[in-house]
C-alpha cells in the first residue's frame, strides 16, 4: 500500500494494520494481552472509539479475542485445514475412521452434541434426495469442538426409509461413520458434490459457535451419491470462518 493510500484509512484500520504485524511478527504470541483501549490513545493520539474500533477490527477478524474484565488477547487457536479430498476417501470411512479426525491432525477433537430426529422433508431436501415433499427424513444435528473450541455445526439428512433400524439412528453411528453404514446397506457413496458460500452468521450459530460480532460462517452443503446417481444424504455445515483454512489437493 502506498503512503498517499494508507494516508486515505481511516486511523483505527492503521492502528489495526499495525497490531496485526506486530501479531505477525511474534511480538504478541498466543495469549498475550494486546495494548488497551488507554494505551492506543496514548499511543496514538486517538479517542477511546478509534481504539476500541481497532481492536474490533481484529475481533472481528478472528485473530484475537475479549475478555471480560482483562482485554483483549491474541487468540491460542490454531487454523484447521480442511482437505476436502482427502477427508472423503473410501479408504478412510470405509476403514473405520472418522472423516472428521482428518482435520484435527492429532488435536481433541470432540462432538459434545448429537440430536436424532425424524422430520418431515423440506422442499430443498426432498428435491435433493429426490423425495415426496413432506417425505419423512432422518435428521443428525452435531456440534464439533477442536481443542475446546466450537468450530463446526453440522446437519445431516437422510431417508427415514433408509435409515431406520440402523445406527443412522443413534447419536453413535459406529465405525466409520454414517457412509460405513450405508455401504453396509448397499448403497455406498460413490461421489460426493459439495458447494460453498459464506454469510454472517445467524444468532443463533453465532452464539452455538462462540463466534466474535462482525465474523462470517463458511457454509458447505455436501450431497453424497451411490453408484447409480441416486443422493443417499445431503449434509449442510456452518464452519467458523476464523477457524479454518479449506485445501483441495487433485490433479490437473
């Protein structure tokens, strides 16, 4: 940026610019207090609002975050890298592993909610999954927390049909997870689709995420198909945005 452009920002995005170096740079490692609101107007000669609005830029970015009574702190979270590939090889479900383990790279990772439910199919559901609308589904709602961090909220839809009578149902789908279990039934994923948006987060994701105000949610709805085309489960994830890088690794 040169000097006539950065002249142009207003002064809390220079002081932001300025932190978010010295982050960069090691000079405030993970969990270290970041210089007050007192501190940047000493500093810089600003008021109380440029400072407080420098500092909510980086909250807002993620990089670090308030707390209550202490400051503001650069954040310990380390990104996760999605590899969206990798994580939805056969080799890995249908081996008895969680695709979801392949993003923690050895980190805790935990699902600390499951709700099972059977619903009645909403009309983008049952387009996708090729249903009656108002056709029942089978409904997985979990919560994902890396390193005691919620990072991931993740939905799944399935055929009732399909699913009944099977782990699908339960909160413990097994081994490998919900495609172990319909390759069990015969209709193994063969293809997976998944599309990607991003948008602000609703209250409610807000909240379940622990998310800071002003951070977006990456949204990745995945449909997995069987060898003859037909969808078997159509799954919709809100990620933290903050949190993650997304790595997709194929040939040309």
């Amino acid at each position: 940026m040169s000097g006539r452009d950065a002249g142009r920002q207003p002064k809390y995005e220079r002081i932001a610019a300025q932190l978010r170096a010295a982050i960069e740079a090691g000079e405030y490692g993970p969990g270290e207090r970041l210089p007050g609101e007192n501190d940047l107007m000493a500093a810089y000669g600003v008021a109380r609002m440029t400072a407080r609005q420098a500092l909510g830029v980086l909250q807002a970015e993620g990089i670090v975050e308030a707390r209550k009574g202490a400051g503001v702190f650069v954040r310990h979270f380390r990104p996760i890298r999605r590899r969206g590939i990798e994580r939805l090889a056969h080799s890995r479900w249908g081996d008895g592993r969680s695709i979801w383990k392949a993003d923690a790279d050895g980190r805790e990772l935990v699902v600390d909610s499951v709700e099972v439910a059977e619903e009645d199919a909403s009309a983008v559901i049952a387009g996708v999954l090729d249903l009656m609308e108002g056709a029942r589904v089978c409904v997985r709602k979990r919560r994902f927390v890396l390193d005691g961090e919620p990072v991931l909220l993740a939905t799944s839809y399935l055929p009732a049909e399909l699913a009944a009578g099977t782990p699908i149902t339960q909160p413990d789908t097994g081994p490998g997870g919900t495609y172990a279990r319909l390759e069990e039934l015969g209709r193994k994923p063969a293809r997976f689709r998944e599309e990607i948006r991003s948008r602000m987060p609703s209250a409610e994701e807000a909240d379940r995420l622990a998310l800071s105000s002003g951070v977006p949610v990456v949204l990745v709805a995945r449909t997995a198909f069987d060898a003859d085309g037909a969808a078997v489960e159509v799954n919709h994830m809100v990620l933290d945005a903050s949190a993650y890088i997304l790595e997709y690794d194929f040939e040309a």
